[in-house]
C-alpha cells in the first residue's frame, strides 16, 4: 500500500500545476474515486483541515492522508510523493524561465495555462459547495449551508475580513444550529 501511496502522490504532485487548490480534483480523483481511501464527506473535511492549517493545502492533504492509511510513515511516504515532481519540475522550469523569459513562445505557454488553471480550481469549488448543500448522495438540501455560504462569499467580496474568522464563525453558526435542530 505504500508503494501505491506514493506513487498517487508523485502523480499528483507531477500534475498539479496552479498550487494546491488546482491539485484538489487530482487529489480526490486518487483518495475518494480510485483507490476509495477516504469517502466523499471524510474529503471534504480533509479539505476543511488542510486548508485551515499553516501550509500547502496539497501537501497537507497528503500528510493527512498518509497518516490516516499508515501513522507516520504513510504520512512521510505520501508528503514525499507530493513534493519531489513539484521540486524537480520548478528546478527545471526556473532554470528555463529564466533563460527563456522574454521569447514569445514563452509567454504564449504561460498565458495558455492560466484558462486550465481556473478550470482546475472551479471544478474543486464546485464539487465541495454542492457537497455542503446537497450532502454525499445529493439527496438534502441544506438551507444553513447555502445562507451561510453566500453571507460568506459577499463578506469576502465586500469587506476585508480575515477568512479565518470567518471559518471558525462559520463553524461556529452550524455547530449552534444543528445543536438547535
């Protein structure tokens, strides 16, 4: 299991081009779909911990994941796999970059990036809101969630909030209303 641990996360790491919140559909493409380390909802609050922890969303989530199939050596084999492809492959395009920086060539291969990026990160978005409003099986709707979501997001938009506070009051708000009901 940890020769296939690793090699998801070499996978992921070798892919996961835009930081860790593009390499969030790789990831749960590996844990939940693939290998079905984890289900949906146990991803999704992986998500949550790893995003609120100091670090790489991506290489928390492999510690996590690591910890969680193997202790500490899961963790150390599932974090290697996700860092060596990142720290080869910036080696290699930082050497290229700086060489090449100015032909348009170049320019073109960057600017083509961006739209798969934004896609890339869309698609994690989306998969967890739908997760907190419809639940695992699409089965509820959660009014709580989605009115916390937009207050949230309008939040976000229109004041300059740290999203830490945010995220313990939100969580906080759902702690109380579910205890309500």
């Amino acid at each position: 299991m940890l020769g296939q641990l690793f090699l998801s996360f070499v996978s992921i790491g070798a892919l996961s081009f835009g930081g860790g919140l593009a390499a969030l559909p790789l990831i749960q493409q590996q844990v939940v779909i693939n290998h079905q380390w984890m289900s949906l909802t146990e991803f999704t609050n992986l998500i949550s911990i790893a995003e609120m922890t100091p670090g790489p969303i991506a290489i928390n989530s492999a510690t996590f994941v690591g910890m969680r199939l193997n202790s500490f050596t899961g963790a150390l084999i599932a974090t290697l796999g996700c860092l060596i492809p990142s720290l080869l492959f910036v080696v290699f395009l930082g050497f290229i970059y700086f060489r090449y920086k100015e032909l348009d060539w170049m320019k073109g291969i960057l600017a083509g990036l961006r739209p798969a990026i934004v896609a890339m990160i869309s698609s994690a978005g989306l998969s967890i809101f739908l997760l907190a409003i419809f639940g695992e099986a699409h089965d509820s709707f959660s009014i709580v969630s989605l009115i916390i979501f937009i207050a949230v997001f309008l939040i976000l938009r229109l004041k300059k909030i740290n999203p830490i506070i945010l995220l313990l009051l939100s969580g906080g708000i759902q702690v109380v209303i579910s205890s309500l009901m």
